[in-house]
C-alpha cells in the first residue's frame, strides 16, 4: 500500500505556502475585529442671563447621566429655570426651579454614576442630589474648585461627574460672585435671579 505521509522536504514548503495564503486573511479578520473610532464626545451649550458655558459631556463614563441630561435638554426643560444656590468657592447649582423658586416636576431619579476616575475637579459638571445615592433628577452643579470630598469612595457613593467646561468658566466665576440672600426658606439664593435661558446641544459638524 503506498504510504500517505509525505517526506518533510515535501510537507514543509507546502505548510509555509498554506501560512502565507492565510496571512492577509488573518490581517483583514483583525482589522474587523477592531473596535470602530469612538464617536466624538457630545457638547451642550448653556446660554445664560450672565453668558453662554459650553459643556463637554462624557457618556463613555456615566452614558445613563448624560442622557438623562440631554433629554431634558433636548424637551426644554431647562429653558427659563436658575442658578438657585451659589456658594462661592464651592459650587453653583441650577436646573431644577424657576425665577419664582417653583419646582419645576421631573422624570424618574436616576442610578448614582459616580466614579474614582472622574472626580469633582474645577469646572466639571455633576447631579445634585438628596442624602439617598439614587435620587438625582434633573438638577446640576459646576464645581469652583476641586472638591474632592464629593468624590465616589470618600464620604460615600459620591455625586457623579458627567462632563466639564470648556468655553464660559470665567461665567461660572461671575455668577459665583453674585450676591446671595435667603429666600422661600432656601439658602444662598443669588439676589438678582441668574437664569438659564436655553440648553442646546452643539453640532458637532458645526
């Protein structure tokens, strides 16, 4: 009978043959496992009674936190509410009541997306909440400085950060400098209202 196996002489050129056939398959197989170029990073920008803050969101870090905040801006929501609590050197928060001080009503609260690697620094963006980790609405702050005792892991769960400015910081320092007072039995209300006028988002193609 004759035997199957062929001498090695013969084998190996053939394998090597076979190897370099599969190669550039090989190439396009892995170019096509490749994750796609990311999408770019969604900016908003926030026109106010003092200027316009243009935002940088980071959906890659907290994507549930920045569509809830789309959302409502995309609805309006924020068109026409206030900077209700400015504490100079800490924060200025908004989104959430109207020149009158009327709570305006929201959508469900959302999962608290705090993280380590995103902290509370000088001009990034995060939810207000209450005491309980899972209860931010519609409500933000912009923080003045590095508030790191906000930060997920040292006080608790954190308040999670979902984008920083990036055009406008020296609006944030000017509505931090306005005067405050206490009103409806809510503290550090900027005596002149500081009102949000509209929250668009920026086309990226602009």
């Amino acid at each position: 009978m004759t035997n199957m196996v062929k001498p090695l002489k013969t084998v190996t050129p053939v394998l090597l043959m076979a190897f370099a056939l599969l190669m550039p398959t090989a190439a396009v197989q892995a170019q096509t496992n490749e994750q796609p170029a990311s999408d770019p990073l969604p900016k908003v920008r926030m026109v106010t009674s003092e200027g316009a803050i243009e935002l940088q969101l980071r959906p890659d870090v907290a994507p549930e936190t920045v569509d809830n905040f789309l959302q409502y801006a995309e609805d309006g929501f924020f068109d026409g509410t206030i900077f209700h609590r400015v504490i100079p050197g800490f924060m200025i928060q908004g989104g959430g009541f109207t020149r009158d001080l009327s709570r305006k009503s929201t959508r469900a609260p959302i999962r608290n997306e705090a993280k380590e690697t995103l902290p509370n620094l000088r001009g990034t963006i995060a939810m207000a909440r209450t005491s309980a980790p899972d209860s931010a609405t519609s409500q933000f702050f912009i923080n003045l400085s590095d508030n790191g005792f906000l930060n997920a892991g040292v006080r608790g769960p954190g308040y999670a950060v979902f984008g920083k400015v990036t055009e406008g910081m020296g609006v944030v320092d000017a509505i931090a400098r306005k005067q405050t007072t206490r009103k409806q039995g809510m503290a550090d209300v900027p005596v002149e209202p500081v009102i949000i006028e509209t929250v668009t988002v920026v086309d990226p193609e602009g």
